[in-house]
C-alpha cells in the first residue's frame, strides 16, 4: 500500500471514487426522473387521442417527459422493466376508466412506492369504492377541458412532489 499525500491508501482512494461516482449517479437519476412521467392506461385506439392530446400534450408543456410503457424499447423482463420505469418516473398518471387490471396492479406498486399520482376516469362511479376517496380528474371527450384540468393539478402538486 501506499500513502498518498492526504492520508489516504489506494484502497481508500478507490473506495471514496466509487462512493462519489455512486452518488453523482443516483443525483442524476434523481434530477431526470423528477420531470418525467409515466402514463398507465389501456393501450386501446379509443384512447389513443386521450393520451396525446389530453395527457401528454400539456405534460411536455409543462416540461415532463411523459411515456407510456408500450412506447418504451427494452430487452427483458417487462415487468421488472416496468417497476423501474414507477420507480424512477417523477409523475405517475392513472387512467381507471376501462377498469384494466394491469393499470390497478401498477397503480397499486406506485402508491406503495408513495409516488404523486393524479388518477383519471370518464366515470367516477365505475371505478371501486376503495379509490373513489381519491381526487379524480373526470374527463368526457372534451380534451380540451382535460387538457387544461390537468395542467391545473400538476402545477398545484409540483411544489411538493418528493422525487
């Protein structure tokens, strides 16, 4: 071993390089995550105006990157790809209206994950009980409306969002 002029060993050198980098790198996972948001929703065609230009038009106005997990390229698992894309995303929009599993599973990793989630549905009184105590965006074909209702709840949630 040899001492290096401030004390340090080679292996303590090497150890506070590998903390630094670890730390840079999470930061910057942290910092691109906090603008990013990830939509869970059915990937049907009668949705697909619903997502454009009622969810991700004012998302990217905003300045969040805004995806939906079929859009995304990967190789692998799906579903560990999946709990990575919740686990870094800043912003999780949930869309209950077609009562899909798969957007409740996911819904369900994100609040256990105690991510800010706004939750959308044309119809408030299909969604279960145990979910209508939550604060909804209801929505009709109206995308305009939508549009400018969610605007309006991501800027009153952007000042305490904990990404």
């Amino acid at each position: 071993m040899h001492e290096k002029p401030y004390g340090l060993h080679d292996e303590q050198f090497i150890g506070l390089l590998r903390d630094a980098y670890e730390e840079s790198w999470k930061r910057k996972r942290l910092v691109a995550g906090k603008h990013r948001a990830l939509v869970l929703m059915p990937f049907k065609d009668e949705f697909a105006k619903v997502y454009s230009l009622g969810i991700k038009e004012p998302l990217r106005e905003l300045g969040y990157r805004c995806e939906r997990i079929d859009e995304l390229m990967f190789v692998g698992d799906v579903v560990q790809y999946l709990y990575d894309q919740l686990e870094h995303a800043g912003l999780i929009i949930a869309d209950m209206t077609d009562l899909t599993p798969n957007v409740f599973y996911e819904l369900g990793y994100a609040d256990a994950l105690k991510k800010a989630v706004i939750l959308l549905t044309q119809t408030v009184g299909n969604v279960p009980f145990d979910l209508r105590a939550r604060r909804f965006i209801t929505y009709t074909d109206d995308l305009p409306q939508l549009k400018q209702d969610l605007i309006e709840t991501v800027r009153s949630l952007e000042g305490s969002l904990e990404v």
